[in-house]
C-alpha cells in the first residue's frame, strides 16, 4: 500500500494557504464598508447638526423661548389625510437663519 501521508500535507497547506487568502480579502472587504459607512454616517450627522440649527434658529425667531429638543426619530404616520400648508410667511434666506455671512 502507497503511503499518501505527504499528499495529505500539500494538500493541507495548499487549502491553509487558500483560506488565509480568502480572510485576508473578506477583512480588507470589511475594513472598506466599515469606512464607507463612517464617512456616510459623519454626512448625515453632519446634516442632522445642521437642521437642529435650523430649528432653534426658526424657535427663536418665533418667540419661542424654551429649549429646542434634539430631533427624535418619528414613526410613519399613514398618508391618508395631508396637513394643509401654513399660510405663506416672508422668506428669510438660509444663509441668514444660521448666521452665515454672504459673500458680496
């Protein structure tokens, strides 16, 4: 009978190799999405940050004095009944509302 205890251990390696091959790419994967996702997650705290501005900009302007609560995530309401819009207002450019200076 043939011995084949050296085949088995090439054949061991060869698929260790291939597995670390593989675990190396999967974590490179990984380490990408993860930067995707914290690059997209600071934009949109980034724009959460700046609509809460917005809203104690329009608080106050509005004589409202008590503090403005930070934004909480709202379920869905069903869309059978639309709200009427408010009556038309004058404008007052974004720009002004958060204290942003425009370039003449």
């Amino acid at each position: 009978m043939r011995d084949i205890r050296e085949d088995l251990q090439e054949r061991i390696n060869f698929l260790s190799n291939q597995m670390s091959s593989a675990r190396a790419a999967f974590d490179r994967e990984v380490e990408q999405i993860e930067k995707e996702h914290e690059s997209k997650l600071k934009g949109l705290k980034a724009n959460l940050e700046a609509v809460n501005r917005l809203i104690g900009a329009e608080a106050k302007r509005l004589g409202n004095t008590a503090d403005v609560p930070k934004a909480q995530p709202q379920p869905q309401a069903p869309k059978a009944e639309q709200p009427k819009p408010p009556k038309a207002r004058p404008r007052i450019p974004l720009a002004d509302l958060i204290g942003l200076q425009r370039a003449s």
